[in-house]
C-alpha cells in the first residue's frame, strides 16, 4: 500500500509516497529518500520503490519526495544536468530537504530519519545529515560523488589561474585536451567511456595505472571539499553509514581515495561499505538494484530495528566493514 | 507556491493501484489528453520533459491526465507480471478517469514510444477523438530489441553484467522462461511473448478521426511510417527520453505541432467516426 504526500514547504509544495509501516510494531525511525540526479522519486529502474516497499514491510515507516523541479514537483530547473549537479554539490537542495523531512518527523511523529539515495540524492543528504545532525539516525549513500562538475572544476581552475590562461589555452588546448583530460583518462580507466573497450583487446595495466594516477595520501584537486568535511563529520559523529558503490568504476575509485586521504588515523565502526560487482553507476545492470535492497534491509534492521535506541556520538574501535558484492 | 493545479492520485486497477497526475487546465478546456508514457529508463530520463509537456498543455487550456504502467515507478504491482495487454488495460482505465474528470471536451490519446504502440491499439477501439504519436517504435518486438540493444552495448562497454552475451542470447533465456534483467527491471517471458504480434496498429486509411505519427528525428518523407500522416521534427539529440545532458532541451516546435494537433479535434464531435 502507498499514500501519497504533499509537503508545503519553502514556497515549495512537494509531492512524495508514503509507504506505510506493515501491521505489527511501527519503527520510531523513518526512511527517506530523495531524488537520484534529475530522475523521479521512483529512481533508475524503481530502485527507491522497491527498497521502501522492502523496509515498510520490516515496519519502517518510508517517504520518498521529489524535491523542487524534479519529478512531480513544480520548480524551476536549469538546463543541463551538469548545471544542476552543480547546484546538488553546493548543497542547493538541503534547505528544502530539511524542511520536507522536518514535516515528515512532525506529521508522522517519527524521532527521526535515515536518509540517503542514489548520487545527488547522497550528497543532499550528506550535507543535510551534516547542517542538522540532531534528528538525523544515519545515512545510506550509493555512488556518492565527493568530486566537483568538470565545468565545475574547470571554472575553479580557471579562476585560479587568472584571465591570461584563457588565451594560453586556444588550439592546442583544444586538440590535446582529450589526451591529457584527466577526466578522460579517469572514465577510460575505471571503463565508463568509448575507449575502455581497447581494454578487451589491449593487454593494460589498468589498475597498476589508475594507482599510480591516484595519489592516496591526500585530496584530489577537483575533490568536494565542503561535502568531504561533511563525510569527515559524519564519520565522527558515529552516525551509522552505509555506502554501495559499482566495484572498480568513477564513484568506487574517488571514495576510496576520499575517504582515506579525509580519514588517515580515524576509526570508523559504524560505516559498511559495499563494493558491488559488475554493474554500472545506476545500478541497472549485474543485479545490483536486488543486491542493493537486500543490503539496505539488513542494515536497516541491524542498526534501527529491535530494540534501537539513539546512538551516542564519539566513536572507538575498529575499522568500518568492507565487503565486496558479487 | 505555485499556482498550478496538479493533482496526482491513484486509479483502482484490481488488486492494484494505478499512478496517476491530473493537470487541470489553466484557461477555458479545449481538450483533453490522455498522455501514455514511455518504459523503463526512457521513463526515467524524459520524466522532466514529459510532466512539462503536460504543464504546457494544460496551460494552454488543455486537461492532461499522465499515469505509470502497473510495476512501474509509482503504481502497484510487479514488473515481472507485466505485458503489452495489461499496460494497454491500464491506458484504458486511464481514459474512462479522464473522461469522468473532463466530460464534454475533446478527448486525445498521447503516446511517447512505449506509450505511442499502446495508445494506437486503444484509439483504434475506443470513442476517442484524435490520436498522437512521438517516435512510436514499430511494433512491441521492435522496441524490446531496441532496448536490449541499449543493454548489450552499455554492458560490453563498462564490462558490467557479467559474461558479455549477444541480444539473441537473452532472447533465447527469456524463451525459456528466465528472467532477463533490462535497464534494473527484470523482464519475463510473458513480457516477451506479449511483444511479439504487437505491431503498431496505423489506424485506416478511412479513419476519419484525426491521428498524426511525428518523427522526431527529422526523417525524410519518403521514410515516413505512415506517409500522408506524418510530420517530422528534428527534436535535440541524444533524444530526452535517453540520457542527455540537456534537462529542458529546445522542444517548442514540438510543443505547438502538438498542441496545434490537440486543439483542432475539436473540430470533430466527440465519439464521432469512431469504429466499433
């Protein structure tokens, strides 16, 4: 069963699902999921439906919302995905989002949520879990981003470097642009462009490469700082974590290398991290939308379910938990 | 807060529950326009076109009515029970819903590739007054092939979902009765067989109630899928309903076609020349 929801705030009225608890006890704890990228609520290949179905039949009350311009909700969008991928980086949803999940908590009197998503949907829960800690139980993060656009980082460097290197750039640039993209050889190498099928054919030290490439000691250029310092808190806070990410690909890569040049001597025993084999960014392919909802159950259940209490903040012990999914 | 008038809701479908947003026209209703999405990723990625098609519409005094098929995004049900027939039900059940929320006016089946072979199968049988079609694929076997394409070319390029086979390779599992996972959704073989024999049915040549195919490629004449009936527009490319990097891309000659379309069934009274 499903009910929908509409959640006047900011300006904003929101349209959202509801996915009432199965009979038997209700969790004091909800589930919210916010908007993957520019997709609707439902997400790639319904995997935000079929993940709150799951967790509303384990009695955990779920809400997915479209946040403003997106889905079914009215508002304003820029014209590329990369503008509003831009605007999901600087945190441009967080406002609205706590005050959707704000309503949520006061309507349904939850005493607080767990949040997440896929992609832009981590990060805007990231930076909201990081601005308004207090009601917030833990989050779930597939392919987080904690790197900026490329215009983004273009735009950055450019500024930087002052006007003079506009000109600098030109035709040359131009033509070597694509041999000494970075992100180029980024997509090539963790095999998310048309290049990485010589990989089939051409004997190529991939890893060996991609390792030499990243410098594990610390951020790279083009990392999200401020959504780092957020994931760094996160951590501390011992909030309970999960983050799936595609083996080997973009995401996969640049959170390893985040998480352990923002983490160096820290321990963090509340975070699972889940590297699942052969599928893609959206999680469309090699079974991972089914892999995905069976491991968020259990983690859900695991940290929120009999006998869930508040967790208390500070961490000690051992390192988080890593597993790869096949 | 905006000042449209949007209402989503559910239809009873059974035991299911059928997705639906009406958008309620904004200035005197001309029409109405049922509008019969796209599946799966195509779904996904021309959300954002899609419920601004219907804004437009209904800003433009238009009542527009969208749904989600059973097992996809926001209705009930599961996908793996779906096929071409119980979608087309589903459209069905949508039109009797628009009809009870906007008697009097016009009716219009609107359908986006999926939704254009199923609008076409229920235009032909039901009192509705025009028919519109984008990109409409030609037939249910076409359009499963063309995505299982997407699936085999995306899979050997990421070296994702497993050992790399060939589109006949999981046309022969689905034949015997596995599930095939397509762009996350798990397709059967009921599915499959459902496709097969669906063909795009091009209304008569005697149809008198207007009907229009538009390419949205930009296609010569002489390719046209039904010469005399067709119009073609060159739409941005990759088209929105693909991935895309352009969110809002450049679509107003294909708003006006459209809406130019919808409007002038007004000319024909409604349930008129309708075949029973």
């Amino acid at each position: 069963m499903r009910e929908l929801i509409q959640l006047d705030v900011k300006g904003h009225r929101l349209w959202g699902t509801y996915h009432p608890p199965a009979s038997g006890p209700r969790r004091p704890v909800g589930v919210l999921f916010f908007n993957p990228g520019h997709v609707p609520r439902a997400g790639h290949g319904d995997l935000a439906v079929l993940a709150a179905d799951r967790l509303a039949a384990q009695g955990f009350p779920c809400f997915r919302v479209d946040l403003p311009g997106l889905g079914d909700s009215a508002g304003a969008l820029p014209d590329t995905t990369a503008e509003l991928y831009q605007r999901v980086c600087q945190g441009g949803f967080v406002e609205v989002a706590g005050a959707a999940r704000a309503e949520l908590l006061r309507r349904y009197g939850l005493e607080g949520m767990v949040m997440g998503g896929l992609c832009g949907a981590a990060t805007t829960a990231l930076l909201l879990a990081d601005q308004e800690p207090e009601r917030t139980r833990g989050l779930f993060m597939f392919e987080p981003e904690f790197y900026l656009s490329e215009q983004e980082a273009h735009a950055t460097r450019d500024e930087a470097e002052g006007q003079g290197s506009v000109s600098t750039r030109g035709r040359l640039g131009r033509v070597t642009s694509k041999l000494f993209s970075y992100w180029g050889w980024m997509r090539m190498l963790t095999r998310e462009n048309e290049y990485a099928r010589l990989f089939r054919f051409v004997p190529f030290p991939r890893q060996k490469v991609l390792d030499w490439l990243m410098d594990w000691g610390s951020l790279p250029a083009v990392a999200n700082v401020p959504l780092v310092r957020a994931w760094q808190r996160a951590v501390e806070r011992g909030m309970p974590l999960l983050v799936i990410t595609a083996e080997g690909k973009l995401r996969d890569v640049f959170f390893a290398r985040i998480h352990r040049a923002a983490l160096p001597d820290l321990s963090y025993p509340h975070l699972r991290r889940l590297r699942l084999a052969g599928t893609n960014h959206i999680f469309t392919t090699g079974g991972a939308i089914a892999a995905c909802v069976e491991q968020l159950s259990h983690w859900a259940t695991e940290h929120f379910g009999e006998g869930f209490s508040a967790l208390p903040l500070g961490t000690t012990g051992f390192q988080g938990q890593e597993r790869a999914v096949g | 807060m905006t000042a449209r008038d949007e209402s989503p809701g559910y239809i009873a479908q059974g035991e299911d529950s059928l997705y639906c947003v009406h958008h309620r026209a904004e200035q005197e209703r001309r029409a109405a326009v049922l509008l019969a999405g796209p599946l799966g990723l195509e779904r996904a990625h021309g959300y954002v076109v899609w419920v601004r098609w219907a804004r437009y519409l209904a800003s433009k005094g238009v009542e527009v009515l969208r749904l989600d098929y059973r097992g996809c995004g926001e209705s009930t049900g599961r996908f793996e029970d779906a096929t071409f027939p119980r979608w087309e039900e589903d459209l069905r059940t949508g039109l009797e819903h628009l009809r009870r929320l906007s008697p009097g006016v016009p009716v219009v089946v609107h359908g986006l590739r999926l939704g254009a072979l199923l609008a076409a199968r229920v235009f032909c049988t039901e009192p509705v007054e025009g028919l519109l079609m984008w990109e409409p694929p030609e037939s249910g076997r076409t359009h499963l092939m063309e995505v299982l394409r997407r699936k085999v070319a995306a899979d050997n390029l990421e070296g994702t979902g497993g050992e790399a086979r060939s589109r006949d390779d999981y046309v022969a599992a689905l034949e015997a009765g596995n599930r095939v996972e397509v762009e996350g959704q798990a397709w059967s073989r009921g599915l499959w067989r459902s496709a097969v024999g669906y063909d795009l049915a091009i209304p008569e040549r005697e149809e008198a109630r207007p009907w229009r195919v538009v390419h949205l490629d930009g296609r010569p004449v002489e390719r046209f899928l039904a010469p005399g009936r067709s119009h073609s527009v060159r739409a941005p490319r990759p088209f929105f309903w693909t991935t895309s990097n352009r969110l809002l891309p450049e679509l107003g000659p294909l708003y006006e076609d459209g809406l130019s379309f919808v409007t002038s069934t007004g000319a024909t009274a409604p349930g008129e020349g309708v075949r029973s």
